[in-house]
C-alpha cells in the first residue's frame, strides 16, 4: 500500500511535524499543498518531526491541481466536519489520498464541491465540538486505511505471523 497524506495549506508546524513522523512509520507518502504557514526548515517542525524526516517521503506542490496532476492517486478523499459520510464506511484502497484542510479553517468550499460527496469524509465528535486536532485526526484515518490493509509492510504483518494484539 502507499498511502497518501495531503494536506493542504497546512498552518502550524507541529501538526506537520508529527504527520511527518506518522508517514515515516506507516510508510505513507506525505503531500503538502502550498502556501504553507511555515518553512520546512522550521524548528518547531523539526522538533515534532523528531529525526524522521530523513525517513519519510515527503513533497510540496503549488496547487492541489499539480499534487492531482503529478501522483495521480486512485482516489482522492476529503476529510471534513461537514461530510456526511463516516471515514469507517470507506474501503480503503491502494493509492487512495487522503485530504486534511488547514488547522484554523478547513477545506474551502470550492474544494470539497469538487470532490462527490460519497468521497467526503468525517470522523464522529460530540455533538457541540468543532475539531480534532489535525495531526490526530490524520492517525485515525491512516491508520484505519492501513488496518484494512492488513498493515502491509509493517514489521509483523500477518505474513509474518502477526495476528493481532492478545493479552500477556
């Protein structure tokens, strides 16, 4: 499986930090969509990041149009508060994008009119809340396309024996 992660116009340096260390130990491809609210040089960006960048893969694009253009994934789905459609209802899929917008707003409208509804996602809250956090958010839905993925390519995947969790 590869994975994409894009986010677009990703806002705070930490959040990017930290989904760049998930891609680095899920083996997803990180895509970040310009204009960023930081330099990839950032220190509060290498501190979340830890010592993972050198592992994980990770591109920049001007536009989301040059990500779709370039990579090409399988599809493109978008996560948003708005979305009807719960991300646990999805078959996940090699090649498939997962799409986060900025922190402090989300994906903009015009975004998520272009993308079908039945490609639109949510993760469920409680009623009354705004969001997740954006790095949180991306680790349950990578990790829920992975699952169904059977954590292919992980260290103990279930060619290697690996059956799950069980009790000591």
């Amino acid at each position: 499986m590869r994975l994409h992660v894009v986010l677009f116009e990703p806002e705070i340096p930490p959040n990017t930090g930290n989904i760049m260390r998930l891609c680095a130990n899920t083996g997803a491809c990180l895509h970040l969509i310009r204009p960023l609210g930081f330099s990839l040089d950032d220190a509060k960006l290498r501190r979340a990041g830890l010592d993972y960048r050198e592992f994980a893969d990770v591109s920049t694009y001007p536009s989301l149009a040059a990500f779709a253009t370039s990579v090409s994934p399988a599809r493109l789905l978008a996560f948003s508060r708005h979305a009807r459609r719960c991300y646990t209802t999805v078959s996940y899929g090699p090649d498939d994008a997962l799409l986060f917008g900025p922190e402090t707003r989300g994906l903009p409208d015009a975004v998520l009119a272009a993308i079908p509804a039945d490609r639109r996602l949510s993760l469920p809250m409680r009623p009354g809340n705004r969001s997740l956090n954006l790095s949180n958010a991306v680790a349950v839905a990578v990790f829920e396309a992975w699952r169904q993925q059977c954590f292919a390519g992980a260290e103990g995947t279930p060619a290697a024996g690996f059956s799950g969790f069980t009790d000591p």
